[in-house]
C-alpha cells in the first residue's frame, strides 16, 4: 500500500480514482479501512484518500509514542504537503474530527472544503462547556485500563458504549471489531493527551466552506457539540444522516456518501 513519509514517520493510504484530492481522517480505535464504504464512492470523481494516522494499523502502537491531537494534526497537514496536489476536501470523523478541525484553524491554506463528521473532544466554558469536563477523560481511562490488563474486549466494549449507547459492541460487524482490535492499543495512548476543548473564537475564526455531519441515533454528546460548531462557524451548513449512529458512514454509507458529494458539488 503507499505511503508518504512525514518526520520521519511512513503513513500508508488507501487510495482510489483521480481528480480534484479528497483525504478522510477515520477516528479513534479505527484506521484507512474505516473508510471502506466511502472508496468507491468518492474515487468516482475524486483522488479519494483515507490514511491511517501513526501508530495506527498498519502502523504499530509503541509504548511512550506520540499520539495527541497536535502530533495527528501536524502529520496531516504535512501529509497534505508532501502529496503536492494543492487544497484537499478533507474529511474528518470523530477524533478525525477534531484533527481536521485543527488543521482548518491552523493550516486554512491547505483546505478547499470541510466536513466534519461527528467530531470528537469537548467544548470549553465560552460554548458553555458541556459535555461536562473530564467526562471524556474517565471514559478513555477506564477502556484504556482494561485494554492495558489485556482485558482488550472488555475495553473495546466500554468505549464503544461511550460512542454507541449500550450493547454497541455487541452490534458492530466482526470486520469493525476486527479494525478496533487493530488499534485497540493506541487508546493507552489517547487517554493523556490533554486534548483541547473547543472554543467560540477557534470556530468563529474557520472560514472554510464546512459540511457539519452526524447520525440520528448518536448520543446526545454529538449533537451538543455539533449545535455549537453551528451557531458559531461562518460558513458551515448542516445534514442529518438517517438510520445512523456514530459510526455514520458505516452505518448508513448511501447516505452519508451522497450527502458529502451533493456538498462538494455545491459552489
């Protein structure tokens, strides 16, 4: 599979078709084959991309590695460089999410469009902060723990309840578990990393065109923090997915897919 090089670090990609450059950034416990459904899809009339971020499958988790929002984010815009086909559509879902969100509010220059899928992390006291803070954090401890004692299908299991109400686990396809078993230790990583909350002004400041995405079945958390990026970024627009939880464009990858192409067509 290709791969570029950044500091140091190989992250492969999947890729598919030609044109204008179009990059996914799956989510936490999950890798390029998150994308599996979106491929064929956008590859239609995009150089579609979904690349694994480092320590990610088919990469490794290496104990003490760097695996925080700013390590992701600098990753991706230099991913986005080193490609050398100018502003990409990026798309990000959930901690995905949060890394795309980060690399429009520090590296604008480097996206064409935006869509943020169900973004991951908290919002900070100027949104109000709700979810309440630190509620993330025990969620990431807790599954973390588990995973660290080698009990890796229990703390799959507390996390997906976390992103999917209870007995998420339980309803994934094998193929999922199989992807989130994968990476199931790059979450000992994940659970210090300090993430920043979102702020009024950090959203208020991303003038992007921006699809702000999610599923009608998700938990409550997305939605609150989807109101928010709303209310606050210039130019965002907004779309239910049906018959959708978290995992959007798994679940409902019809509609997520046509949702994301119809915005990209618009100008």
């Amino acid at each position: 599979m290709p791969s570029l090089t950044i500091d140091g670090y190989p992250l492969s990609y999947a890729e598919a078709g030609s044109g204008p450059p179009l990059l996914m950034i799956h989510g936490t416990l999950g890798d390029q084959r998150s994308w599996g459904g979106q491929m064929e899809a956008f590859g239609a009339g995009h150089h579609a991309m979904a690349v694994s971020l480092r320590h990610c499958w088919p990469g490794t988790w290496e104990d003490g590695g760097n695996f925080t929002i700013d390590r992701h984010t600098a990753d991706i815009a230099g991913f986005i460089t080193a490609l050398g086909e100018g502003p990409v559509r990026l798309i990000g879902h959930s901690r995905g999410g949060h890394i795309a969100f980060r690399v429009a509010q520090h590296h604008p220059e480097l996206i064409e469009s935006l869509v943020l899928l169900e973004p991951g992390g908290e919002l900070d006291a100027s949104f109000g902060g709700a979810p309440p803070a630190g509620k993330q954090a025990s969620v990431f401890a807790k599954a973390a723990g588990l995973i660290g004692e080698g009990k890796v299908e229990e703390g799959l299991a507390v996390f997906a309840e976390h992103t999917g109400g209870p007995g998420a686990w339980a309803k994934r396809s094998e193929a999922r578990k199989a992807v989130n078993r994968a990476n199931a230790r790059t979450l000992l990583g994940q659970q210090n990393e300090q993430r920043k909350p979102y702020s009024r002004t950090e959203a208020e400041g991303i003038r992007i065109r921006t699809l702000l995405a999610g599923g009608d079945q998700s938990q409550p958390q997305f939605g609150v923090i989807l109101d928010a990026l709303e209310a606050a970024m210039p130019n965002a627009t907004r779309v239910t997915i049906p018959k959708a939880a978290h995992s959007v464009q798994a679940d409902n990858p019809a509609a997520f897919n046509a949702a994301v192409l119809d915005f990209l067509e618009m100008r």
